[in-house]
C-alpha cells in the first residue's frame, strides 16, 4: 500500500518537474546556479485507496535539494496511525521515482496539475479508485521518522550529515544532545554516528534570517562511537 501511495505522489511531482505548460514551476524545480535553495518548493495532498481503512490521507513534499518527504494518515485507524518517510528523487524521461532510505522505489507521472500514482514498475494502475494527488501549500510535518546520520558540534552549531541522502541540515538547538556528543567524541573533535527519531522544519538562520531546513531531534538519540555511515 505504501508503494501505492509512493506511485501517486510520484507523478504530481512529475508534472512539476516536467510540464511542458507551466515553466515557472519547473524553474522552480530546476534552480539556476544563481538562485538560492528555497527548502520547501513543492507539496501535495489526497485521499488515496485503503484495503483495511477509510483512506490513506498522503501529503507529499518535493525539495530543491534533490530531497522529499512524505507523510500518511490512515484515517479511521488506531493510534499510531501516522507515519513518514523519506528519501531522494530523480527523473527520468517522462516520470519521477522517490528512493526512500531503505532503497526502495516509488514511481509518478503528471497528470494535470496534479501528481498520480504509478504501480511498482512505473506503470499506469488500472483502477476505479483515485490514485491522485492535488497541489496544496503546506508545512513539512512533525511525524518523527527513523534517521541515522553523522553529528557534529561545534561553535554554537550542530550540523547532520544524513546516511540514507547525503544531505547536511542544521540541528536545532538541543542542549542534552550537545552534552551527549561532548561525552560520546571524548578528546576527538569530529563528526558522531547518530540514530534517533526526528523530523524537519524551518527554521530562521541566526545570522541572515532565511528560512532554513532544519532537523528537529524528537527522541531515541543514540551516538555509536567508532561508527560512521558505512558501517551496518
């Protein structure tokens, strides 16, 4: 189901990235070497099908930065029943695939302006129910998503280096884990394997006021010492 989901979110994303009609969006998409990263540039929500629930409420998040994130509700189902994930998108001729941090892929196309669902080959799905996703601004979510990454501290910033994307963000503020880095480096000032749940947000940067992606440690922080990304 999560793939199916995946599919439709895909292909908004797609016509984002490749309608023909609407260039600004793809501008948008497709910075030039001049325009600064705007984090969040994209986003979609629907209802998609549900074998067990009412529906599976999908809101999708395409990054400048190669990044995207997703979250599902499934509605009318118990507690926990929201989870996110995350991962790196590219393109293809004509579609969009998200590789999530296990390496799993999700395929879109455009369709309108609006994103739909392909199957787990990339393939149109031969359905009477709505597997597509609508534009809509909104904010990233606070869902806590499993993270694993290299943590490093020092003159008043935390910077993550994420495993699964490779992709850098600032931490924000978070005094336990500074003082747990402290104990977890010892003499060494370098970078710490970090596990933990979090999500991103936006967050100003002290010194220029833009609005930056910013990872927001929930819980279940753990160093690794003697570990780094390569390591299983």
């Amino acid at each position: 189901m999560k793939k199916a989901l995946f599919s439709a979110l895909a292909v908004s994303t797609l016509f984002v990235l490749f309608g023909c009609n609407n260039r600004a969006e793809t501008q948008i998409l497709q910075p030039t070497q001049n325009e600064e990263l705007k984090p969040m540039q994209q986003s979609w929500r629907g209802v998609l099908p549900c074998a067990d629930c009412e529906g599976i409420e999908t809101s999708l998040f395409l990054e400048k930065d190669g990044t995207w994130v997703m979250n599902q509700r499934y509605q009318g189902a118990k507690e926990p029943s929201s989870f996110a994930r995350y991962g790196t998108w590219a393109r293809t001729a004509e579609k969009l695939v998200l590789t999530d941090t296990t390496g799993d892929k999700t395929w879109f196309r455009p369709k309108g302006d609006s994103m739909e669902m392909l199957d787990i080959e990339g393939n149109p799905i031969a359905s009477q129910f709505n597997y597509t996703l609508a534009p809509v601004k909104a904010a990233l979510p606070a869902t806590p998503m499993p993270m694993r990454g290299m943590y490093f501290y020092m003159a008043d910033a935390a910077i993550f280096t994420d495993c699964a994307t490779n992709k850098k963000v600032s931490v924000a503020n978070n005094a336990q884990l500074e003082r747990d880095y402290a104990v977890a480096r010892g003499n060494n000032t370098k970078p710490v394997l970090l596990t933990l749940n979090g999500h991103y947000t936006l967050e100003p940067n002290p010194d220029s006021g833009e609005m930056v992606k910013t990872l927001v440690v929930d819980k279940e922080a753990t160093f690794i010492v003697g570990k780094d990304c390569s390591s299983q």
